[in-house]
C-alpha cells in the first residue's frame, strides 16, 4: 500500500468518526424532547412539559415557565413556578437516558433538588410516569405543600426574581421537623404522606 493509499484510508476514517460524533450528538440533543406549543400558544421544550402546562391552564392555575432564579451562589432555571401557592414543579424527564447527557442531567437534578432543600423551597417532581396522573398528583401535591412552612411568596421574588418591595414582610422562616424518606433518602416535613422529591408513599 503506497502513500495515496494510506492518505486515502485515513481520510475516509476520519470522516466515518465525524458522522458518527455528530450522529451521537444530535441524539443527544433530540433527547432533550421535541418542542411543543400549549394550549394557550406558548412554546415549552418537551411535549411532556406541554402537558404539564396544558394542566395549569385547564384548571386556572397560574405559572411562570423557565425563569433563573438565584439561591445564594447558584443560579437554577426551574421550570414550572405556582405564584399562588409559592411551589415550584420540576419535570425529570431524562434520568433513564443512558448517554453523557443523561448522566449530566443526573448530576443537575441532584444539584437542584439540593439548593430547593437548602432554600426551604416547596417543590413538586414529575416523573414521566406521573403524566398519565396529573389530575391526581399535582392537586394532592399542592395540598400537602400547603402545610409546609416556606418563605413567603413576596419574599421569594424580592430575593430571586431581584424585585424591590417587600413592604414589611416579617414573615420568619422556620424549618419544621424532618423525617426521611425510605425510598431517596430526601428530608420531608413530618407529616407529610408523600415524599416532596419522589413521590413515595411514606405511610
């Protein structure tokens, strides 16, 4: 084999590496899921989060969609926040996806479940099991947040959304008593029949 030779299997190797790089990174991309248009004619990422949107809408639930709100150091986007019950929702659509982007996305989820936590913040997790269930799940979640003590809504937005005026809000941020879940490990107020990150039962 002389020098074209070689020349020549070279390039068509590096060539057949490129396609398979950018095949695997369009996979990647594509997992994140397909964009949709709600209900009301809003863009949102996933056809999953459509549903969750489409939900809200229906039953005159009012929400702000993948806003960065600051907690201390760090900077998250959620992606569903209820003003009215001072709750965030956050989707966890792709933790089964057995790639680089699933295992970041792992990562990520840990990191954010920790600072809402950390910041006695109320929130709610949908699984991609879950959206068969809404009408069930997000209803009894916003009932057993409702007895957890968090900050108050005016406070929440004066320190994340960096809007002035908390016209004397004195409210105190008090923890209540934990317990652990069984099943993630996660701290839940005591009381509560459902885990606030899993969802499993605790009765």
């Amino acid at each position: 084999m002389d020098l074209m030779d070689y020349l020549f299997v070279i390039v068509v190797a590096g060539v057949l590496i490129l396609l398979v790089l950018k095949k695997t990174k369009k996979k990647d991309k594509e997992s994140y899921g397909v964009v949709s248009e709600t209900d009301k004619g809003e863009e949102v990422k996933s056809k999953a989060e459509k549903s969750v949107a489409d939900y809200l809408n229906k039953n005159d639930i009012k929400y702000k969609y993948e806003e960065t709100i600051k907690l201390g150091n760090n900077k998250i986007k959620y992606d569903f926040y209820l003003p009215k019950y001072d709750i965030y929702i956050e989707y966890w659509g792709l933790e089964s996806l057995d790639n680089k982007t699933g295992e970041k996305y792992r990562k990520r989820k840990a990191e954010k479940i920790g600072l809402y936590d950390e910041h006695n913040l109320k929130l709610i997790s949908i699984q991609p099991e879950d959206l068969k269930n809404l009408d069930t799940i997000i209803p009894r979640r916003i009932k057993e947040l409702g007895s957890k003590k968090s900050k108050s809504a005016k406070t929440v937005k004066s320190l994340l959304f960096g809007k002035e005026g908390t016209e004397n809000d004195e409210s105190k941020d008090e923890s209540d008593e934990t317990v652990f879940c069984t099943k993630c490990g996660n701290t839940v107020p005591s009381g509560s029949e459902f885990c606030d990150t899993c969802g499993n039962s605790l009765v």
